[in-house]
C-alpha cells in the first residue's frame, strides 16, 4: 500500500473538504439529469484548482504530480459521487499524449488542464462486434493529402461533448492512433446514457478525411494496454472511496434509525455484518493502491498489468457486494432515488463493467502469472 506523503495528504484533504463545502446529493442529481450529465462550470473550478493537470508536466500547464496524485483525487470524486470526464480525458488521453512526440501534445494537454479542451479515447469495438463485419472494423488508408478513416466504435465517454477522439484503426495491417476534431465531416455520433448516469456514445467514421498531423506516433497497441491500465487502476482508488462511503452512510445510518425501540446498531447480527463491509474496504484500498503504484513505478508492462488485473478482479467483485448491503441494511428506503446510497451501487456495477469486468481481469492475471501452471 502506497503510505501517503505530506503533500499528498494536503491534495486529499483539500479535495475532500472543497467537495463536501460545494457539492450535495442534489446538485449530482441535477447536473445527472441535464443535457451533457456533468457541469461545465464545475469542470471549470475543477480545472482551477489544478485537479485536472495534476499528472501533468508544468510545461503542460500540469502541476508536475504522478498517476498517484491523480488517483487521490479520483478518490474523493468517488466519495462524493461525481460524473465527470475526468477518467476518460485527464487519465486516458493524458495518457496517449504524454506518450508522443509530435509537438502539438503541449497544446492538448495544456487544455485539458485547462479545462477548456475535452478529448475522448475511441478504442473499444467488442460492443459492436455483434453488429459489424469485420471489414467495418476501423480502418485507415493514406491518400494525397494524409489519410481516410472508416469504421466504428463503442462506448466512448461522454462522447457528445468531446472536442477530439483519439481513434484507434489499423494502417497497412498495423494498429495506429490518431488525433481527430470531433466536428470533422462524416462523424456520427449517437449518444446515451449508463447506468450510473454518467454519459458515452458510439462513433460511425464514414470516409473521414484527417490531415497527415493526425497520425500520432508511438507503439499504439503499447499506448492502448497503458491507458487500460491506468484507468483501470483510477477506477480501483475510485471504486475504494466509493466504497468507504457507503460503509460510513450505512453505519450512521444504523446508528440513528430505531426498530422495536432499540437503534439498529445495537443488533449483533447487523454490526457482523458492518464489521464484514469494513473488512472489505480495507482489502479493495490496499489492492487499489497498490494498482496505483503498479502504474505509476513498475517498468515492466507484464508486472504492471498483472497487479492491477488483481486489484480491479477483486474489487470489481467486493464493490458490488459492500453496494448491495449498504443498500439492504438501509431497508426499502435503499432501493428509491432520492437516497444517495443505491446511486453508490450502480457505480461500483459500471466500474466493474469497465476496462474488463471481474472475471475477464481474473483471466487476465492467471493468463500473466508467473507462477500460472505449465500446460505443458
């Protein structure tokens, strides 16, 4: 478990407390049910406070932090369950961008920080596999003036109000990434919503002409495994501060409500069942850390990717499980809208659903374990 430093504790606590001072059930409500999901001028505070280029280089417009930095703050925005298009555009092209060399990265990544330029990774085909035939699969051919790019993708966040897609697509049978505008001629985009209330879309590229800048360099099969790691482990340290909220609501809750004129806490049976919650939380954040480590010190990529397919295989699991008894130890009431604790649950199921669900991350780990059994 990685033991915080001064400056990181004053990152935790500075985020907690401008969230708890400015952020309610209500308002997560309303910006849920707008148009875009989440609020821009929110994403602009955020962007102030220097949340959103924390693992940035300060000659990116960054504060010069880590991938840990980054997590504490995923942290928090799970406590208080924020949407946002933090993971998708500070993690997961932050990721992509500080990966190249092309001299425009600066730019980009100065807007992000900024708060002023979303961009949104377009990796992801398995949900449209049922649908496409495997020559509507991304595609790029090279023409006179750069290049054409056909194909589709799924579930890319907050898809709608992205200003670019980095779009993965395959160039002369080689897998390659590219920088596109989102208003680029024969982009169409049909959005929804998930089922935690956060915001994705699926992309169909008709003919879509880029210019030869596009093309981003670097190992894209290489890049794409790093992204799915570091969002994967983002989504641990956040699934973990998701966690350890429900297990406070839950206990303040059996401390107040009364059944049979006795406090519920005071039932044997229901502090078991408290004690098993806070066991449980207390694995997911030493594994969620230790995914966030993974990302942020291990050099090699097979290492890397094994711990944090631990850490996201086991959290995937218990989240749903500690979600589900927050849930039923609040009764019937758990189960309506207007309390904040079934909200909870169906972030910890979307988070299980991403970047690979339990049991895939499972296979995965197995599949790069070094003490897996030989076959042979």
């Amino acid at each position: 478990m990685i033991e915080l430093t001064e400056e990181q504790q004053i990152i935790r606590d500075s985020v907690a407390r401008y969230l708890s001072e400015t952020y309610s059930f209500d308002r997560r409500q309303q910006q849920i049910a707008s148009a875009g999901g989440f609020d821009p001028e929110q994403w602009r505070a955020f962007a102030e406070l220097g949340w959103l280029g924390m693992p940035f280089p300060e000659e990116c417009g960054g504060a010069g932090g880590s991938w840990a930095d980054a997590a504490i703050i995923a942290e928090q925005l799970g406590r208080a369950l924020i949407r946002s298009p933090y993971l998708s555009s500070v993690i997961g092209a932050g990721t992509v961008l500080l990966s190249v060399s092309e001299p425009q990265k600066t730019k980009f990544l100065t807007g992000i920080a900024e708060g002023k330029t979303l961009i949104a990774c377009a990796f992801d085909e398995k949900a449209l596999a049922s649908k496409l035939a495997s020559d509507d699969q991304a595609r790029a051919a090279k023409t006179n003036d750069g290049f054409v790019l056909t194909g589709a993708k799924s579930l890319v966040s907050y898809a709608k109000l992205a200003d670019h897609f980095i779009v993965s697509a395959l160039l002369d049978d080689q897998l390659r990434l590219f920088l596109v505008p989102a208003q680029t001629e024969g982009i169409e985009i049909t959005p929804y919503k998930m089922y935690d209330g956060s915001r994705a879309g699926d992309l169909v590229l008709s003919s879509v002409a880029l210019d030869r800048d596009s093309l981003l360099s670097g190992d894209a099969a290489s890049v794409i495994r790093t992204v799915s790691d570091n969002e994967s482990a983002i989504l641990c340290a956040e699934a973990a501060g998701i966690m350890w909220s429900v297990q406070e609501q839950t206990l303040e809750y059996l401390k107040t409500r009364e059944q049979f004129g006795r406090k519920l806490g005071e039932f044997q049976a229901l502090q078991h069942r408290l004690v098993d919650i806070y066991v449980q939380c207390e694995l997911a954040q030493s594994l969620a850390w230790d995914a966030v480590d993974a990302v942020a010190q291990e050099n090699d990529p097979s290492r890397r990717s094994r711990r944090v397919s631990a850490a996201k295989s086991y959290i995937g699991e218990v989240g749903r499980t500690v979600g589900k008894e927050g849930v039923h130890l609040h009764g019937g009431i758990g189960m309506t809208d207007e309390v904040p604790i079934g909200h909870y649950l169906k972030r910890l199921t979307t988070i299980d659903h991403l970047h690979g669900n339990s049991a895939e991350h499972r296979n995965r780990f197995l599949a790069l374990d070094d003490f897996a059994p030989d076959s042979g």
